[in-house]
C-alpha cells in the first residue's frame, strides 16, 4: 500500500507579504517556511512512503523541491477548491483524482496538509491515518477542533446564556462548535461510493491554528517556542 503525503498551494494564497515561503522564524529555525514545517510533519509521519507539494504557483514550481518534497503542477481549476477530496460531489471527486493520476501523485491512502496548518504534527497525521484505516467504510477522516466554548446567544434585550444550555434553543441560529481543518486522509478507491462517509478526528487549537494574517502567525511562532521548552514525552 503506497502511502503518499500532499500539501497543495495556489498562487491566489499568496496576500501581501504572508505566503507559503513566510519564515516561521524562531530560535534554532529560522529559515523554516510555513510549508517546510508542513511538509517536514508529512514526512516524519511513521507510514508515509513519499511527500509531494502541488502548485500552480510559477515561482514555487520552479524550485522543484522544498525540504526534500517533489513541487508538481496541477492545472489552474484545481485550486478553485479548498481541497477537492473533502467534497462530495463525484464529479469533482473524480475529475481531482485524475488530475492528481497525470501529476504522478496518487497512492492508496493520501495525508493531506495545508501549509497554513504547519503546527500539525507527525502524530495527529497517523491518528488520521489510523482513524481511516480502522474504518471498514470510511472515506476521509479530517481534523476537527473546538471553536471558543464561551460562544453566547442573545435571547431578548439583555438576556445572554451559553448556546447549548437551553435544550429548547433553536438550532438553527447556533453556531457550529466545530471547525473543519484542510488536514486529513484520504482513501480514493472509496471516494466513488454513492455517498463517501467521512470521520472527524478532533485535535487541539494549537494544531488547528490556520496562518491566516500576522497574528496568527505570532501566536504560530509562541507555540513553537513552547514546545521547544515542554517537549513531548517519547514514545513507548
């Protein structure tokens, strides 16, 4: 079973100074991009068997590679979505994969990474990965996390309580509790069923972090350095 890891970047991504090459500067890696750490995640995850970056951004195609990952090209109507393989139209399940068959890039089982997401880490890629595989009819597992439990809903003038308290609220007017992340695995040859079921694998907001504008990106490089003084324990 090949095992194939892709982080996909559009030129369109590219706002201002913040792209995928903007330095994730801290200590010790400063000359790390945000797609390097995201690529470097793939590729340190136990099963994978290759990590791929594809583009239709000229500059980033030129480079050929980026921290030891082969930059591909995809046509330009591939990034008009988020992600393809997270949708459920087949048409443009099917029509993706063909893209990603012509570009070389397809496997068995695809991890899949946005460079804005480059706190996830090599282990929350094998939960996905594992989360899918353990699943006899599953076709994606994609990550989740935790909007801010204190989201408050306005009854009247005055009056403000936690969303989910009343059992009686409507819920159509309550916010989702859950943000999707453009993180997760992916079986193609599950795709192509009537309705591909998908599982969601929750992680923390840190992971979840999108770089987004120059905050973001602050707090992105507050987290690094945590971790850097909080290791995490070794695996058994």
């Amino acid at each position: 079973m090949k095992i194939i890891g892709l982080s996909f970047v559009r030129s369109a991504d590219r706002v201002g100074s913040l792209s995928w090459d903007t330095p994730l500067a801290v200590a010790g890696n400063e000359g790390a991009s945000l797609l390097e750490h995201t690529v470097r995640a793939l590729g340190q995850m136990p099963y994978m068997d290759e990590v791929r970056v594809l583009t239709d951004d000229e500059e980033l195609a030129a480079r050929g590679t980026v921290a030891g990952a082969e930059v591909g090209r995809l046509p330009d109507w591939f990034f008009a979505y988020a992600i393809p393989f997270f949708s459920k139209e087949q048409w443009l399940l099917m029509r993706a994969m063909q893209a990603l068959r012509d570009a070389g890039s397809m496997g068995e089982v695809l991890l899949v990474a946005d460079w804005r997401t480059p706190l996830v880490t090599p282990r929350t890629l094998e939960t996905l990965y594992h989360k899918l595989m353990d699943d006899r009819v599953a076709a994606r597992s994609v990550g989740i996390y935790p909007l801010d439990p204190n989201l408050f809903l306005r009854t009247g003038e005055t009056t403000f309580f936690p969303a989910w308290a009343d059992i009686g609220a409507d819920r159509q007017v309550i916010p989702q509790l859950y943000r999707n992340l453009c993180v997760g695995a992916v079986r193609p040859d599950r795709l192509v069923m009537p309705s591909p079921e998908t599982r969601g694998v929750r992680v923390s907001r840190e992971e979840g972090l999108r770089i987004s504008d120059a905050d973001a990106l602050e707090l992105a490089q507050f987290y690094i350095r945590r971790r850097g003084a909080n290791p995490a324990p070794a695996r058994a």
